[in-house]
C-alpha cells in the first residue's frame, strides 16, 4: 500500500510541478541563465539577440501607432517560480516591446510582469531631468501576475486576548507568516 501510494506521490508530482512556471519549457531552455540584469544594462548592444528572462514591476504602459505596447519595468530578482520577489533593491530599468494591443487599465502600474525575451539593444528616454539608457527586449512571452491581498479575521471582542494574543487586528500566529502573498481575494 505504501508502495503505490508513493507512486500516486510521484506521478502528482510530475504532472503538476513543470505547470508551475509562467514561461514555456521551449523558451526557459533556450534563454542565457548566466546572463545577468547589470551584465546587459552595461552593454545591450553586445547582446543583442540573446533570450532573457526577466521579471519586475510596471511603471508605465504605452501603446505606440505602430500597434505595439512599450512596457517600462522596474527590475526586480526572481524567485523559483519566476515571479517577482518584493524586493527593496532593483539593478535598474528596462523597456518590453509587445506586438499588439495592451490594455493599460490591466497591465498598469504597480502590476508585477515575468518576460521572457529577445534583447534589441538600448533605447534612450528621459528620467526626470536625465537621459536614462534601458535595455529594450522584444517579448516573446509575458506573464502577468494576480494581484493578492491579505485578509485578516474579525475582532471577537468576547476574546480579544485569549489565549495567544490579540487577534483584533494582526489576526493569530497561523494566519501571520513570510508569505507576502497569502490569499487570493
């Protein structure tokens, strides 16, 4: 019995983990993992043609003329799943260029975006009062995060401190923990 469960196990396993990544396996395995974010933002134009994935924060969205939506993106590392980390540091910025329409309403600022991609060099734009040199990707895949929020328990002013604490307002220990995001709601 326990054999086949551990089978039951491993074939879950299998079917459900290589689901978890937002970029395709096709993509994931032709990118440069070595290459890093402060690697390109030195020198784009010296990697011109690689594929990159990248992940960050929306600071703006533009759709241009010709039909393609420009994505500046504040860089942010990425965790197992490829998705962004809350981050108190970025190594920069850097520019997403979409074919076709993207709705700025949805892909607005403050959204989290993992972008897998072809690096095209630079492009210089202002920032603030200075020229700011990002790197350009042309996306190949781009994934856009939900947007979680927590939620906590009512207050029971009948035990408001029984018997680990208050509960009024941070909720118990098992409802607290690292997880920045905890419910989907």
């Amino acid at each position: 019995m326990k054999r086949v469960n551990r089978l039951l196990l491993l074939i879950f396993l299998f079917i459900l983990l290589p689901g978890c990544a937002p970029i395709s396996k096709e993509l994931r395995a032709r990118a440069d993992q070595r290459l890093t974010f402060q690697q390109v933002f030195q020198n784009p134009a010296a990697y011109k043609g690689k594929i990159v994935i990248w992940g960050g924060e929306i600071i703006q969205t533009i759709n241009q003329k010709d039909k393609t939506t420009l994505i500046e993106a504040l860089q942010k590392p990425l965790d197992r799943m490829e998705e962004p980390i809350d981050a108190e540091t970025s190594e920069g910025r850097f520019l997403v260029l979409v074919e076709g329409f993207l709705d700025p309403h949805i892909y607005r600022k403050g959204r989290e975006i993992t972008v897998a991609g072809e690096i095209l060099g630079e492009k210089m734009r202002s920032l603030g009062e200075m020229e700011y040199r990002y790197p350009l990707l042309l996306s190949k895949q781009i994934h856009l995060w939900k947007e979680y929020y927590y939620r906590y328990p009512p207050y029971n002013p009948y035990f408001p401190n029984y018997p680990w604490g208050d509960y009024g307002y941070y909720g118990p220990w098992w409802y607290q923990g690292p997880w920045r995001r905890a419910y989907p709601y």
